[in-house]
C-alpha cells in the first residue's frame, strides 16, 4: 500500500538500524524538522533517499534520485540560537520512491511503498557461516582503517537481516555500494555482498598503506536557498 512521506535527499545512502546525524540549516528542511517535532508529518518520520552523481532532486526531480531509500526516524532534536538545527535520526524501514511532489510543501514529499525482505530457504548452518564471515571481514577492515577505540562490533543478537547494514554503517564504502546493499531484497546475499565489499576494501587500504577520510571532512554547508 503506497504511502506519503517528506522527504530529504542526501549525498549518502541511509540503511535500517544505522544512525544518521544532520545538521539542518536549510528553511525547508528547518520547517520540516518543526514539523516533525509538532506531529504536522505523523510518527516523526522522513525519507531519506539518495541523490544520483551529477544531478539533483531540484532540477532532475525524480530522475536525479535512486529509487530505493529509507525511513529516518527522528530520536533527538537540538534547536540552535540561529534556527538552524541538529538532529539525530535512525533508519527504519526501505521504501520504493513511486511520485515525487515538490507543491505542496516547502520540502518534497514522496509517494512510497514499503520494501520487505524477501523470503528465502537457506539452511540456519548456511545464515550462521555467513554471519561469522562477514563479521570477520568488519574486523579486519576495521583494524586496518581504525585506530583502537573508533569502532565497535555489533551486539551478538543482531539479526542476520540487519547486520549486513550495520557493518556497512560503520565503514566508508562508496554510495554504490551501500545503494547496492540497500536494495539487496535477500538477507542471505546482503552477508555474501558485504564481506565481499569489506575484504576489497581491507585490501585496497592495506595495498595504498592509508586510512579513510570522511568525505564530511572536507565538507562545507551551503544552501540554494
């Protein structure tokens, strides 16, 4: 069943269980945060959803974005002397981006409809070797792109769905690869893709012998508006 969501797009691929900090400076994405806080968009949620390289939701409109994105649950609001804001937000659920309205309300808003899991058969044996894996690969990424104290393992009882987003959320993979992961319908495969994506780039870093950069270091806030 389709649904109407607000949404923001972003230069990052949101993925469920992940926190999202943002810095909202942007009086559109101020009245949306208002909105949020006084229930005016219900169960304080939002889309977030990812821009494609080279265009933009403004002038592309639904073209210049992915099809596939996530809920952003709103957890925390911090209201600045100047009206801008910093919120903390998690992800929740995938959504498909069927229309994009961008009249009714000064943000855009998106028809959506939710994105599950697709069911699958393979063996509890098969899910556990994975999840082993795939853990095995963080760690070793980790290790060589962190110091000691910047990361943390995922609790022990995090689903075999999830995990494959939450070791994603704690690594600097490029968009194409979280895009990737987020639209992985099969949990199962989600496992094979990250430890996969993880072991690459563990090997990439080892090779150039350097540690990743948030490209958020070299960010600067700007605004159309």
């Amino acid at each position: 069943m389709a649904e109407t969501l607000p949404m923001f797009p972003l230069g990052t691929v949101l993925m469920p269980g992940a926190t999202l900090p943002l810095h909202i400076f942007e009086p559109r994405y101020r009245q949306l945060t208002v909105d949020l806080v006084t229930g005016a968009a219900p169960a304080k949620q939002f889309g977030v959803i990812a821009v494609r390289e080279g265009w933009t939701a403004d002038d592309d409109g639904i073209d210049g974005l992915h099809g596939i994105g996530c809920t952003a649950e709103l957890r925390d609001v911090t209201k600045l002397p100047d009206g801008r804001y910093d919120i903390i937000t998690c992800g929740a659920q995938r959504f498909r981006l069927l229309e994009l309205d961008a009249e009714t309300k000064p943000y855009l808003m998106g028809t959506v409809e939710y994105l599950p899991d697709a069911e699958c058969a393979d063996t509890a044996d098969l899910t556990r070797m994975l999840i082993a894996s795939a853990r095995d690969a963080h760690r070793r990424y980790c290790a060589t792109a962190w110091k000691q104290g910047e990361w943390s393992e995922p609790e022990a009882d995090v689903e075999a769905a999830t995990l494959p987003h939450m070791l994603a959320a704690d690594c600097l993979l490029p968009m194409a690869d979280r895009q990737q992961l987020l639209e992985q319908t099969s949990p199962t495969e989600r496992l094979r893709m990250i430890r996969a994506m993880l072991a690459r780039e563990t090997g990439l870093l080892t090779q150039l012998r350097a540690v990743p950069a948030p490209i958020t270091a070299y960010a600067v806030d700007h605004s159309f508006n």
